[in-house]
C-alpha cells in the first residue's frame, strides 16, 4: 500500500530533507546537502522566498518506507514577472519506478491546478537563482558546489510521463595548465585602456561586504535581465544568499568592476566546498561533520565560476575578458586543479564562444523540462 504524505511539521521535514541520503546509499559520486541549510531553505519563515511565494512538500510512502518526494512550487514573482500561468517542481528524487514519478507528480500538478496555473517546468528549486537542472549528460564524478546530481534514470522516467525538453545547460570545466592565458597576458594593456575611461577592477571589501553586496545586487538584476526565467530577487533573498555564500568565499575570486564609484559589473567563483561535503555523513554538521569542514577548508583546490555579468552599456569593451582574467591569475597563484564555468544557456554563443576560447571543454549538460497540466 502507498500513502501520499504532504510534509506538514518538523519531523516529516526531516524526513524529506533525508531521503536522498538512502535513495543514493553506495554511489560515489553523490554529495549531500548540509541539512541545516536544507532545513532552513523548506521552512516558511526561515527563508525570504515564503514572503512572495509558496511550496507544498509531498512524500510517497510504500509499506513504511519512502520511495519519493517532490515540491510543487507557485512563484508569484516569476508570473508577474513574465505574466505567466507557471508552476515549477523542485526537490525531486524517487526510485527508478514510473509508477511512483507519476503518483507524486499527479499531487503535485494537482496542488498547482488549484493555484490557477496551467503549465509545470523543473526541476527548480524555487527559481533559477538557486540550484535547477536535471543531470542529462556527464555522471562520471560528484557535483560541484551548488549544482545538481540525479541518476541517470531520471529524464527517461520524466519522459515517460509526459515531460519534454524546455531548455539545456552547459557545464564547462577547466584543468591546470589545460587552458589558455591569452585573457591574463591582455589584462594588464585592457586594464590600462579602462582607466582612461575610469573604470577600475577591484576584489570585493569584506570590511564593507554589506556595502558591496548592495551594489552587486543592483548589477545582479540588470545583468541577468534576459536570462532563462530570471526573476530578479529582492533585497531579502540577495542579502540570504550574500550571507551564505560569505561563509566560504575568497575575496580574491569575487571581483567587481566600477566607474566613478560605481559598480557596472563583477565575477564570483566559489571554491568547491562539495569536496567536503561528500564526507559528511548526510550532511549532518555534528559531531564530526564540523571539524571536516573547518580542517579541509584550506585544502580544497576547486572552483566554481558561478557568476559574471556586466550591464547593458558597458559590454565588449573588455571588462569580461578582465574579470575572467582576474579569476585565472589567483587560480593559478593558488595553485588549483580545476575551475567549472556553470551553467550557460545551451543556445548561448555570446558567453559559451569565449568561455570556449580560453579553453573550457564542454563536460556535462542539465535539463529544464515542462509539461502542460
């Protein structure tokens, strides 16, 4: 006997957050989700996303154990912005069965129906600001830093009932010595040439993060503006966002590029804390997840280039290739063995042609799907 479930207190929560922890037992390549900040990211009044929006959790039973869980998804911003009629899934896992995938995507289709909306894409998990993406392309190793891992079964099964192809994204990866260094050889003159229009390259201030961060946010919705269901965030979502991610960040690889005093573009790459991650025994931080994370901090020798974006107004006069250049010079100081460039639009030439150029090979691809309800 199955029992469909809608997550409704702490303890079922738990048990949504923990389930792909069993449903990946024994594969090497999967790294699990710290679960205080999985927690906290499906809790209403914990994350600012429940200010404009909501979810419904749904875990499927058979005969005590879970065998699936999903989140169906209504983000109002993302139909105002879009004057849509969208609702998206997210946190999708369930065991290789056809059966299970349907009954867990017909509550959830269900619950969006009741919303007024009419057509369903993910996964995504909340908006594209965050983790989205199915793995279609690229299972031989574990993830890196906030990007995601299925197994292979998944877009098959998706198939099965009913969903199609939406958009891919590109993952690209770079290896030690295995790319070339034009940008960094040109930085210096492209530089030159930008301060006699003022514009200047700096590593982000950690003594004014809150100041920087607010200035960033501003290039943030202006640079993505034509992104795939980018939806801007608002000023609580950002400043979440900032704050998780100054736990780990390097200042050296988060540059910003201003004029006057003002910042019109900057590059973030985040060292691949999955590399600690996949040894903490599902994701808990106590007893001894905690002295891993601290005492391998230092010893992680990946990134992720997970941002880089300048305004409209200020593109191809070289900032880009400036920023990217500022990355390779301190990934190479620092002696690192591998960078991701991730993700792109799969029909993106204007940033997949450079990131190409330098010598980014094309290693792994997710998908976004949709299907009419």
């Amino acid at each position: 006997m199955r029992e469909l479930v809608k997550v409704s207190d702490k303890k079922a929560l738990a048990a949504f957050v923990d389930f792909p922890h069993d449903l990946y037992a024994g594969d090497v390549n999967y790294v699990p989700e710290l679960f205080i900040a999985q927690r906290d990211l499906l809790s209403p009044g914990k994350h600012p996303f429940y200010e404009h929006s909501e979810i419904q959790l749904f875990l499927l039973y058979d005969e005590g154990k879970i065998v699936g869980r999903i989140a169906a998804i209504n983000n109002t911003n993302h139909n105002k912005v879009y004057e849509s009629s969208d609702g998206f899934f997210g946190f999708f896992d369930c065991i290789n069965d056809a059966t299970v995938a349907k009954q867990l995507f017909e509550a959830a289709e269900d619950w969006l129906k009741q919303k007024g909306l009419t057509k369903v894409l993910g996964p995504v998990n909340f908006s594209t600001n965050e983790v989205c993406g199915l793995l279609i392309e690229g299972f031989d190793g574990p993830p890196v830093a906030m990007m995601p891992y299925n197994a292979r079964y998944y877009l098959p099964l998706l198939e099965q009932i009913g969903f199609q192809k939406n958009v891919d994204l590109r993952a690209y990866r770079y290896t030690a010595g295995n790319y070339s260094d034009r940008s960094v050889k040109l930085m210096d003159r492209i530089e030159e040439r930008l301060k006699r229009n003022d514009i200047i390259l700096r590593k982000i201030n950690m003594k004014k993060f809150k100041e920087d961060c607010n200035a960033v946010r501003e290039v943030y919705n202006k640079a993505w503006d034509k992104n795939l269901g980018f939806v801007p965030m608002t000023d609580k979502e950002f400043d979440y966002t900032a704050n998780d991610l100054k736990l780990i960040l390097d200042p050296e690889f988060c540059i910003l590029a201003e004029q006057h005093g003002k910042i019109i573009g900057f590059a973030l790459a985040i060292p691949d804390i999955n590399q600690i991650l996949i040894k903490i025994k599902r994701g808990r931080l106590f007893p001894t997840g905690l002295i891993k994370l601290l005492a391998n901090k230092k010893k992680i020798d990946g990134i992720r280039i997970l941002l880089l974006g300048v305004v409209d107004g200020y593109r191809k006069m070289g900032i880009e290739a400036c920023l990217y250049g500022r990355i390779i010079k301190h990934f190479e100081a620092k002696k690192m063995k591998y960078a991701e460039a991730s993700w792109t639009l799969d029909h993106n030439e204007l940033i997949n042609k450079p990131i190409e150029d330098i010598g980014g090979k094309l290693y792994r691809k997710y998908r976004i799907l949709e299907k009419a309800i």
